[in-house]
C-alpha cells in the first residue's frame, strides 16, 4: 500500500507508569493487588459537570446515556485519597524527577510552572470522574525527525474488574503520557517509534516492567477520513497491523460513503414498532423481547454487511453505538434469514416498511426504553455513513487489525484546574541538575565494544530487567561472557520451559556467579542450580542439591583411580605429572572441591606410587586433615 | 502592548517554538495560561504577548420547567456550594445559588417539589456569625409562615450543626427544616452535594417535622442519614459520611437513588410543633477546651463573658487549681457549663471531688449536651433570661431534642 498517497497521518500515545515508591498524590505505595486481597468495597455514582457552553463533553455525555452505579475494591494498600474521601497530597517529587529525566532524555523544554489539571473522566475509572494530570515538558526531537509535542505526568487509572467495577490498587500510580506530532507516515514507522520511545522510557531503570505497566494509544487518519484513536495496544508487535488494519477500515469506509452518496441514500427519521411482526419467530432473542423496533436505511442494501476489517462490517460498527444503550447487538437485512428469523419474516417486514431489496432495515430489541435509545444511536451512526468517518475512540479486538467503537474522541474542553495541589516551579538550576543516564541502546554498543558481547547478547543484556546485575557482575571481575549467557539465555530458556526465575533475586544470582568464578562451581551448573532456586530453594541449599561437595573418601578413591590408570606415566613423570593430572582430576571434581586440596591430595598419591618424600608437599600445599 | 485580561489570546515562547493559549490569571507574578491541548502552564508574565482580545462567550442555557402540581419548598442559600459552573475555557469554577442554576445541575430535584431560592450570605461557613443567623432565622421563618411545605438550607459543611442547632432554637416549626452540604466540591463528577441536595428535597417534604441535617451515611452513594440538629457533630475533615449523631440514631435515612424514606419512631412530626420565632442571641459567650496543665489565669480573659462552655475531661473536670478561678467566673456573673470532650456520654459531677467542688461553685451540668450545641444553647437562653436559676433549669431541660433523658446502649 502507498501510505503517502493516501496521506496517512499518525502519531502515539505512550503511557508508562513509573515506579516510585510512593503513589502521585497519596503516600500509598504503588503495588497491585490480587482482588481476593480487598479489605472493603463502596459504591458511587458520577455526574458530568456541565460546562459554562451549557455543553457537556461528547464522551461524557455518552456515558451518562445510562446511570451508572459503580463498585470500588479498596485495599491495606490504598487511602482516603483513593476513595476521594481526602484532597490529594502534593504532586509526588520522585515521579516529577523521573518526568524530567525522560524529558531530558528527548531533548525537551520543561515548563516554567507545573500546574496540575483535572481531565474530564466518567467511565468510573477514577473516583473522582477526573484523572489529574499535569504538562511537564514540551516538544521533543526523535531519530527520523518526527517531533515529540509535549510529555505529561498523570495518576494511572483504576483496574477494571468488570463492567461497572473497579479495583483501587492502580488508582493513582504515577505515569508518564508522552505525545508525539502526528508526523508518522507508515505503519513500520509508528511500530519503530514506538519501540524507540519504550527503549528510552526504560533507559531511566525508574518505569515499571511488565504486562500492562505500557500502554500505546495510536492516533490514525488518512486524507479524506477522520483522527482514530486506538486505546491501550499493548504490545509493540501489534502495533504496525494495527495501523495498517484502521487504514483498511478507513479506506473501506469511505467507498461505502462514496457509494451511498451516488446511490442517494438516506436514513429515515423514523423508527417503527414491529414487534407484533415477530410474535411466532423461532428468534430467541426477539421472541423474549418486550419491544422490536426496526429502522429503516434507504439504499443502504448490501453495504451493512460488506466488510471492512477482518470479521467487522458496517453492521458491526452500528451495533457498537446500539450497545451503549444496553443491548445486546441488532440484526439487519444484510445477514439475514440467519438466527431464527425466516425469509417469510423478512418479507412482512420489508412490506410494512415498504422497503425494496436495495434497502436495509436494522432491528434493535429489547425493554422499550433501552430499545429507543439503540434505534437512535443506530440512525445517528447510520447518518455518519453518509458523511465519512466519525472521530472516534476505539479498542483492539484479539491480536488482529480489527477494531471496536469504544466512545467519541472526548473533546478539548474537558480540562479544569485541580485547585487542590499548588503549581511546582521548575527553576533552571533544578533542570540542569538532572541527571541523564545513558540510552540502553547506547549501553548495548559499549557492551559490544568493551566486553566484547555478540551485539544480539548485548541488546538483549542491556534492555533486559537483570541490567542492574549484569553491570554489577561485570564490575566485580565475573567474565562478562558467564553473566551474559546466564542473563541473555539460561534464564529466558528456563522461563520458556515454565520455570519461575523471576523470583530469583539479582543479589543471589550474583552469589552464584561469584561461586562460578571462584571454582566452587561449574558454569555447566548454573542452569541446574537457577532451576532449583527457582523451586524455592536457597543458593546454598540448590548447590548442595546440584553440585554436592565431595567427601575426602570419593576425592581420594577418584584421585586413587586416575593415578593408577596413569601409573607408567606417573613413574616417568615423578612430581611433574602433577600438573597433566590435576586437569583430570579437576574435570571430574570440578567446582566441588577447592584446587589447592586436590593438589595436594594428588601429591600425595603420586608420591606414594613413586616414593617421593610426602614432608615436600607442605610446600606445595596443605595437607589435606589440616584443611577439613 | 495591550494588557492581558482573563480570557484574552496570547503567545508566549517555551524553548524554541511559540505556543498560543488562553490567558487566565495572574499568580505570584507568573501569567497561568491554558494552552490549545487545555493544559494550565505557569510562566513569566513579561514573555506573554497578547495577540486577540478575548472572545465573547455566550451562555446558551437550557430553561428549567418547574412543576406547578408540586408542593413548594424553599432553597436558602448561605455560601455553600452545592451547585457550580466550570467555565473549560478558563477552568473557572463559579458557586450557583439561582434556582434555575441549583435546578439545571441537579433536574432530579424538579420531580420532588417546586422551589423558591433565597440567599442570604455568600460567606465561607467558617465566617458564619450570630447576625447571619438572625438573618437565616428570618428568612426561614418568613418561608415557613407564606406555606411552604419545607425549608433547604444549604450550607458550608464545617460549621454547618453550629448553625442547625442554632435554627432549631430560633425557630421551632411545624414543617422540616433541613440543612445539607458536600463533603467533595460540587465541581467534580463524584461530588455528594447532588445526592445529599436530593436526599434533602425528600426530607423537605416529608412528614418530619424538625431541624435536621441531610448527609452521605457511608462512603457510598447508597442512602443518607437525617440527623437532629441539636445531636449532630461533623466528625471528620473530609469523608463524606462525616456528620455523624451522637447518642442517638439518626431521625431516618432517604434510600438512593430510589428515593424511599424511613422515619424513626422518636422524631418529632409534621405539624406538632407551631411556628415561632425567637432570635435573640447572647454574643458574649465561649467555649473553652481544656487540657492538663493549662495554666488557670486563661480564665481570667473570659471575665465578663456571660456564658462559657467547658469542654471538660472525662465526666466533665478541670484541674483543681481551676476551681477558685471559675468561682470567681461565676461570682462575677459569667455563667458556667460542664460537658465533656469525650462528646459520647453524660457529665456527672458528683462522682469526684474536682466535680462537687464545680457543682459547689456553681457550675451547671450540661448532663449529655455536645459541647458546641451547649454553647448555641447557653447563648440563645442568656439572649432573654438572666435568672441564674432559670438559666440553670433551661440548660438541664431538652428543648429541641438536644439532650436524651436516658442513655441508650448500643450507640
Ligand atoms: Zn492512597
């Protein structure tokens, strides 16, 4: 596809939550909670503020189609400031440092004055109905010369257990919103930013790791279409497919436009009661409806059922807007005789709408109420097919291209001081004493150029969680090559094969490479001994287990018995065997038994088959009883 | 240079680009300024250049259709905030008190009765006065006497039982009286003054017949609690469920968002009690709460005083060394009152010897008043009587439901 020619335009949205010890506007700590946990839940409802327009924000205005009534998880682990039963506490220091850091890092101007604001959010995520959030820094160069607009500091949202609950564990964990300008021309590109930025994000070491601690909204339009916005991708891997998916929905979008047009179609104001049409329909669904209204599309015929992504069709897109009255879904003529509703059905209805083939009629069902309001968001999505493509939000569907409607792009005008926490001057001296720390990917290189790590090894070292480790080994004199295959290889094979290494603590993995570069263990051990740690054991119970410590006897028998296989060559060699055997004797015993010992002990044996003077080897070494 | 004005269009430069936004105030000598993306910045004042006067905002506001088939009830507004207006593109956020502005924030309020909205102070409750309340007291009276079926007070919340307890002596009256507020600012989504504002409208017109309170009963937005005046104590800064009663159950609960009322079987109903009005209040009076080791000469500062209120220890003592000085109090006119900082239970001077030699002094035992319905009490009575008996027999007498003759368990 020639992306530039159909001028696509994107940009992203990248979310990263920070980890601070204590949350943005409480001193809870920013840990997550499994719900069992909860020590109390309560239940709130939220309003829309009208604006002084007398307008109410678009998205807001769409959730209050129904009041709802919402389930808070409350936790030992959140506060008053949580349940918005307490003003918040100051805007958390350590996560304006990280901020400022990361600003730096992209080359940003910080703000004179931080002032913290409250963005409009009624979905029941935030207990308040407004997430807080503050500009801290303003245009940002990347590689490629797309432009960073600004990065701002915000409280992480609470978890959403179900529809209408929330979990308080996440509510308020500080993250970072860094925007880029919608200069990215091509799927490829906004994957690759993406990765970039992420890599940055991380160079700080101060961002949490794992599932969900990032979130990438991609914002999409191409010439002629609408700005798309699409929530929460969540891995880098989906995100160029998901582009390239909203560029087809687009591009689909607009044929069906331009095809409704030269058809002059239309949408009928009216909507019809048709239940009685559908008194003896083998239709579970309509049978147990209280109310069946159809609505009635002009010219739309065959055009409601044509897809535009993978398993979505315009008829997808008309049912999300239904849903948010809540129903279940619509059916229309398109798909239909399909799921209990015959073709005699279908006849009567098109006959009482006096409808022809080339039209579509979209049944919605259910309490009357909830019916009327899906008829009309249907008529009103139904209208915007004429038009082109809404400004939407909307979510990944699987790991495909395709989509769902999620809400209206929230408008600008949702944005109000937080009057409860005072402004944060940035002085100059303060933004010069940031520290920059150095780019992981920049850290890869001088792996490859110092330690000579394959750069694949390297990349994998230096973006990888156990970083902190590898340098700290690396520092104290562990051959960089040990550490690296343990880090880059060992643990990632472990954890393919299920093994639960993440809970190996870096400092005992620096125990064991220290027992590695010490002899006391075979670097073929590592493996086995990771794998027992990871069972619960202890270091020194795992070597133990993997590797025991041989007894005198079984150093003796096994010295014994490879003196004697050798004995011609021990006689010729006299004491110079020592040397040849000790490697030997070390590939057996290896890592089990100090060197000097068997040094001594294999002395000792060759003495006795040449009877040398035993009283020389204190000079070589100890001996063997003074050692235990 | 054209001087900027909230509202007016700027540009200001950060790093190496020009950013436009909105100007809206001035702070500590840094310009706050609201950028296109709707984020406040700060910056130097001296680096803003105004470049378009502010645009005009119109304020297409929808009309408000009352019913006129609805009993009326009036909507008194004092300076709290139970409605407000976000202008978005200032992040101005204003207090409404108009009935249509209290009506188009919260229409649910339509479809319980009509109302006629008053103010009478936009103060900060903590401002409240005796005079606001003598004013509060008038219009209230004046309501109830043209037919009103119930009075809303609105309120600030921290003073708001001072000024309950004070209205229920002021005005006894056949129809409920019902003050509400919220805990969260009316600005935000999760405010309680909605809930809590149509909690009271049940209240209103409901077959009570006394000052009460309307507030959350818990953290949720599940029901609210009536409280009586005269036994209700904000009990926390900020939880929604701070107004708590003390000693006694709540009057009844309003179930939400059903809206089904409960009334317990001790409140005093509609119509039991006539209208009267009786304003005067005695200013010269106080209430001190003492703590181990103050020295006693603190009381020398409230010679002249007529009334003081004691927060007392336990079952309603000071130091002995405050004896001698509080007899001479009272020897100089100053009438005296015994409760207690623990605010559950009863004062009992007869058990120790610091407390028969109180009640030798003279000191009237304010059996199980809260401390700050003592004092409202203590200075509506000095406003007419003077008789240290009959003070005396009035503080020790339930009025309003301000004290239980019996101390029930379980609360
Ligand atoms: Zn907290």
């Amino acid at each position: 596809m020639d992306y530039e020619a159909i001028g696509l335009k994107a940009g992203l949205e990248i979310h990263q939550q920070l980890d601070t010890e204590e949350k943005l506007f409480c001193h809870c700590p920013t840990v997550l909670r499994d719900i069992k946990e909860r020590n109390s839940e309560f239940h709130r409802f939220l309003r829309a503020t009208v604006s002084e327009l007398g307008e109410m924000d678009r998205a807001a205005e769409e959730e209050m189609m129904a009041q709802r009534r919402f389930t808070y998880y409350a936790y030992d682990t959140t506060c008053l400031v949580e349940d918005d039963e307490e003003p918040p506490a100051p805007l958390n220091n350590e996560a304006l440092e990280i901020a400022l850091t990361i600003a730096k890092l992209f080359g940003m101007t910080p703000v004179e004055e931080v002032h913290t604001m409250r963005k409009l959010v009624i979905d029941g995520s935030n207990t308040t109905g407004f997430q807080r959030t503050a500009l801290v820094a303003l245009h940002g160069r990347l590689p490629g010369g797309c432009r960073l607009d600004s990065i701002c500091l915000e409280e992480e949202a609470a978890q959403r257990v179900d529809d209408r609950t929330f979990s308080l564990d996440r509510l308020g964990i500080p993250l970072v919103e860094i925007s880029t300008a919608p200069c990215l021309r091509t799927p490829e590109e906004v994957q690759e930013v993406a990765e970039y930025i992420g890599m940055v994000l991380r160079s700080t070491g101060r961002v949490k790791r794992g599932i969900g601690t990032i979130r990438q909204d991609i914002n999409i339009s191409i010439r002629g279409g609408a700005r798309v916005e699409i929530k929460g991708v969540q891995e880098l891997d989906l995100i160029a497919d998901a582009v390239k998916g909203e560029v087809k929905r687009q591009l689909a979008l607009l044929a069906i436009k331009d095809e409704l047009l030269s058809r002059r179609a239309a949408v009928m104001e009216e909507f019809r009661d048709v239940t009685p049409l559908f008194s003896e329909t083998g239709s579970k669904i309509l049978k147990k409806a209280p109310c069946i209204l159809a609505v009635f599309l002009q010219e739309f015929g065959g055009l409601v059922g044509r897809e535009i992504q993978p398993g979505r069709r315009l008829g997808s897109e008309l049912a999300d807007y239904a849903k948010k009255c809540g129903v279940g879904g619509i059916f229309h003529t398109d798909e239909l005789p399909a799921y209990g509703i015959s073709e005699g059905e279908i006849s009567r209805l098109r006959v009482e709408l006096r409808a022809s083939e080339g039209d579509c009629i979209v049944l919605v069902a259910g309490e009357r109420e909830r019916a009327e309001c899906a008829a009309r968001q249907v008529m009103k999505r139904a209208k915007l097919a004429l038009v082109g493509i809404p400004e939407e939000t909307r979510r990944m569907l699987g790991e495909g291209e395709s989509t769902a409607y999620l809400r209206p792009l929230p408008g600008a005008a949702r944005m109000y001081p937080e009057t409860d926490v005072f402004p944060v001057r940035l002085t100059p001296p303060e933004w010069e004493a940031i520290e920059v720390p150095e780019l992981l990917s920049v850290r890869a290189e001088r792996f490859v150029r110092d330690l000579g790590l394959d750069p694949a090894v390297a990349r994998q070292i230096a973006y990888s969680d156990r970083i902190g480790l590898f340098e700290a080994a690396v520092s104290e004199g562990i051959r960089p090559s040990v550490a690296a295959r343990t880090l880059a290889s060992t643990l990632r094979e472990l954890k393919r094969d299920g093994i639960k290494v993440d809970g190996i603590g870096d400092r005992e993995i620096l125990e064991l490479f220290r027992m590695v570069e010490s002899g006391r263990l075979a670097k073929e051990a590592i493996p086995s001994v990771l794998k027992s740690m990871a069972g619960g054991k202890s270091l020194e119970d795992a070597i133990q287990e993997v590797a025991p410590p041989m007894t005198e006897e079984g150093l003796e028998a096994l010295i014994d018995r490879i003196v004697r296989e050798r004995e011609s060559f021990v006689r010729e060699r006299g004491r110079r065997a020592l040397g040849p055997l000790m490697g030997v004797v070390m590939a057996e015993a290896r890592g089990r038994v100090d060197g000097k010992v068997i040094a001594s002990m294999l002395g000792r044996a060759i003495d006795r088959i040449t009877g040398g003077d035993e009283r020389r080897l204190n000079t070589e070494g100890k001996r063997i009883d003074e050692n235990a | 240079m054209m001087r900027a004005l909230s509202g007016s269009r700027v540009r200001c430069r950060v790093g190496d680009q020009d950013l436009e936004g909105v100007y809206i105030t001035e702070r500590e000598g840094r310009a706050v300024v609201k950028l296109s993306s709707g984020y406040n910045i700060g910056i130097d004042i001296a680096r803003l250049e105004v470049i378009g006067p502010s645009p005009e905002t119109v304020l297409p506001l929808a009309r408000i259709e009352q019913d006129p088939d609805l009993p009326e009830c009036s909507i008194i507004s004092t300076g709290g905030t139970i409605a407000s207006r976000i202008d978005y593109r200032t992040g101005a956020v204003t207090s409404q008190f108009s009935a249509e502005d209290i009506l188009r924030a919260i229409p649910e309020l339509t479809s319980i009765a009509r109302y006629n909205a008053i103010q009478v102070s936009t103060i900060l409750s903590e401002n409240m006065n005796i005079a606001i309340w003598q004013r509060l007291a008038h219009a209230i009276h004046d309501e109830i006497e043209r037919g009103v079926r119930g009075v809303i007070v609105m309120h600030g919340t921290d003073t708001m039982a001072f000024t309950a307890s004070a209205i229920s002596f002021m005005v006894p009256a056949p129809v409920p009286i019902v003050f509400v507020g919220a805990q969260r600012s009316a600005d935000r989504p999760s405010s309680d003054s909605a809930m809590n504002a149509i909690c009271s409208a049940v209240a209103a017109v409901s077959g009570l017949g006394e000052v009460s309170v309307v507030m959350h009963d818990t953290t949720s937005d599940d029901r609210c609690a009536i409280h009586r005046a005269t036994r209700v104590r904000k009990m926390h800064t900020s939880r929604r469920d701070a107004f708590q009663s003390i000693g006694i159950p709540p009057l009844g609960y309003v179930e939400y968002p059903s809206l089904k009322m409960t009334l317990s079987s001790g409140v005093v109903r509609r119509g039991e009690r006539a209208l009267s009005l009786q304003t005067e209040m005695e200013p010269r009076c106080a209430l001190l709460l003492f703590a181990p080791g103050m020295p006693p000469d603190i009381l020398e500062g409230y010679h002249g005083m007529k009334g003081l209120v004691i927060s007392g220890t336990g079952l309603g003592h000071v130091g002995s060394d405050w004896v001698p000085v509080i007899r001479e109090l009272i020897d100089g006119g100053t009438h005296v009152v015994m409760t207690s900082q623990c605010l559950h239970g009863r004062v009992c001077d007869r058990v120790y010897d610091t407390g028969r030699d109180l009640l030798a002094a003279g000191v009237i035992e304010g059996e199980d008043l809260l401390p700050e319905v003592a004092l409202v009490k203590l200075s509506w009575i000095l406003g007419r009587e003077e008789g240290p008996e009959e003070v005396s027999r009035l503080m020790q007498q339930s009025l309003r439901g301000e004290i239980c003759r019996r101390s029930i368990h379980g609360l």
